[in-house]
C-alpha cells in the first residue's frame, strides 16, 4: 500500500488536469473490476457488480490537488500566477516548481524580493502571493513563451518519504490517501451490493465532479474518502482539532458546522457499530471547517444517505503533509467490512 501511495502523491493532478492521477488508477483496476469508465467531465467511475436486485453503494475520492496556473509572463521572463484551490499564501514561497507545459515539465523557482531589500514592516508582514513570481531562468518573454504559456498548471515539487512511527509525507496527500483506500477496497471487496468507486474531478475548485458523478449514478448510499485534520502537533488546541495521526480514521458526523454535510444518521449508526464489533479503532469529528465530495453527493436528485471516512493529516493543504499508513490501512478494513453488510 505504501508503494501505491507513493506512485499516487508524487503524480501531477492539479484540479483540471488530474490525468496523469487518473491513469494510474485505470492501470491498478483494469482486470480487478467489471467496468471502467471515463466520463464527460473526466470522472473515472470503476463498477464491481453485485446481485442484480442488490443495492447500489458509491465510493468517492478526488483525484485533484491544489496547486498554481501560469497567468502572465513579463517582458524579463517572470512568471506570475494565480492560485487553484485553497492555500496559504506562507507556504509557497521559495518552492521548487515545476510547470507542465505542452513541450514537457519546465522547472521552477517561486521567488520575491529579498528580506535584505524589504523595510522592517514589510518583513514583519506574509508575504501574498501576487508579489512572487516563478523563475525558469528564462531572459526573456519570448524565450518563456517557448517553454510555457498562460494556462498551464503548476505543481509544487515535493518528493514522498517515510518519516517513523508507519507516519509518511508527501504532496497531495489530500487527497491521494483517499485515492490508495478506494483502489484497495475495490480489489478486496465482497459484496452482494454494486460498488462503484469513483475518482472524482476538481473537488478542490467546487466540489464538481461528485456532483455529476452521483447524479449520474443515483446510489443508494455513498461514502467519501477524504483525509481530516490531524491536530496532535504544536500550534493547535485539542479542542480545534481532536483527531490524532495512528488512532484511526474519523467518521465525520457534520462538517462546515452543518454548511456542509450532516451525516445521516442510519450511515452514522452502520460505520460506528461495524468499527466497534470489527474491533477497527476509530474517531469521530464534528468540524467547522472544510467539507468534502459528501456534501455534493448527499444534495444530488432526491437525496443520497452519505458518510465520509478521513485518516487524519498533518499539515492539510501543503506539499509536506503527513499520514499513519496504519490509519490508511484500518480505513480499507472498515469499509470493506460496512461493504459486506449489503
């Protein structure tokens, strides 16, 4: 499992161009289910078939990740940008980059003016993003223009590693967490019901491709994949984020302070009772900040009974979060263990 994280988090998949994510889930599932299909929006929505009068149970996880787009080039060959999903200004500064243009990945360095020419209430101050820039040593616009052009996405470059304790860290490890444990459910499960697993477009810009994949397939539940908050590290409160790193994955019951979703309450019964007589360790959240595909999914026709499953990270939303690979590994055993009760 921890090979497949690694192949998912070093892979490029900004929202839009998740491509390069969604081929290698297409390589791990062909011949381990009974349909694969890309749809209109670029959805990859695996089927293992069940009984024929069974219930239909979908399983989603986002295969894009926040990152940049090129938004203009000046006459000296700099690079501006515009930011795509949720990220936080302190963090990009003095990245490696690297920009996937049509001729190739380019190189890069996020750059600013130095702290020795800044005045004093200038250094004291975050630096935003529209006063960097990426530096691919180019003199020139039209030497730039050569190599990249307005568009193309950029990816912050950050390589996978073990860190101890089952802990690893990685980009876009929110939400290619979530994308190891759909892969490894769908080659493990048994189920009278159908399963489709779905690797969800742009849930970082909007939350758009659970939208369209669920209206699509009309399930009877579903179940986000997602990744949480981990808040055992300095800086944060307990209270803030209670979830820990190695105590198991968080069944969310409500996120977004209920902007988002509140876990129906059968959904929340069926997770909650399976962990405790699997003996699976578990935690449970109630969160007032982000949401995930659930919130989409569950609003879509009628209305769909949904849940979301989250091992927590450290450091969400930045290219050095950190996950207990046992937290990974125990959600795969939950879900297959709800799955087997249809």
């Amino acid at each position: 499992m921890k090979e497949l994280l690694e192949k998912l988090s070093n892979a490029p998949g900004v929202s839009g161009f998740e491509d390069d994510v969604r081929d290698l889930i297409f390589k791990e599932l062909e011949g381990q289910v009974d349909e694969i299909n890309i749809d209109e929006l670029g959805n990859l929505i695996a089927i293992k078939k069940g009984e024929v009068d069974g219930k239909k149970i979908m399983l989603a996880a986002h295969m894009d990740e926040i990152g940049l787009m090129v938004r203009y080039i000046d006459e000296k060959g700099f690079i501006k940008f515009s930011k795509i999903g949720g990220i936080n200004d302190q963090m990009l500064l003095n990245q490696e980059v690297y920009i996937q243009s049509s001729k190739g990945n380019v190189q890069g360095v996020i750059g600013s003016k130095p702290p020795h020419k800044m005045k004093e209430a200038e250094r004291k101050k975050i630096l935003e993003y529209d006063n960097m820039f990426i530096d691919i040593g180019a003199p020139t616009r039209e030497e730039a223009e050569e190599r990249v052009r307005v568009g193309d996405p950029v990816i912050i470059k950050q390589d996978f590693a073990e860190l101890g304790n089952s802990l690893v860290k990685g980009k876009a490890l929110d939400n290619r967490v979530g994308c190891t444990v759909l892969i490894e459910v769908l080659k493990q499960v048994e189920s009278k019901a159908t399963i489709y697993g779905v690797g969800t477009v742009q849930e970082e810009v909007g939350l758009k491709g659970a939208r369209t994949s669920a209206f699509r397939i009309n399930p009877d539940m579903a179940l986000a994949l997602d990744v949480t908050i981990s808040g055992d590290h300095p800086g944060i409160k307990e209270e803030e984020a209670p979830a820990k790193a190695g105590k198991g994955p968080a069944i969310i019951l409500t996120d977004a302070s209920g902007r988002g979703l509140i876990t129906h309450p059968k959904v929340k019964e069926l997770l909650i009772s399976v962990a405790e007589e699997e003996e699976i360790p578990y935690q449970l959240e109630v969160s007032e900040g982000g949401t995930t595909d659930a919130t989409a999914i569950h609003l879509t026709r009628q209305g769909i009974p949904t849940g979301v499953i989250s091992p927590p990270s450290r450091y969400i939303h930045t290219p050095v979060s950190v996950v207990s690979l046992e937290d990974v590994e125990n959600t795969v055993k939950l879900i297959l263990a709800v799955l087997k009760r249809f």
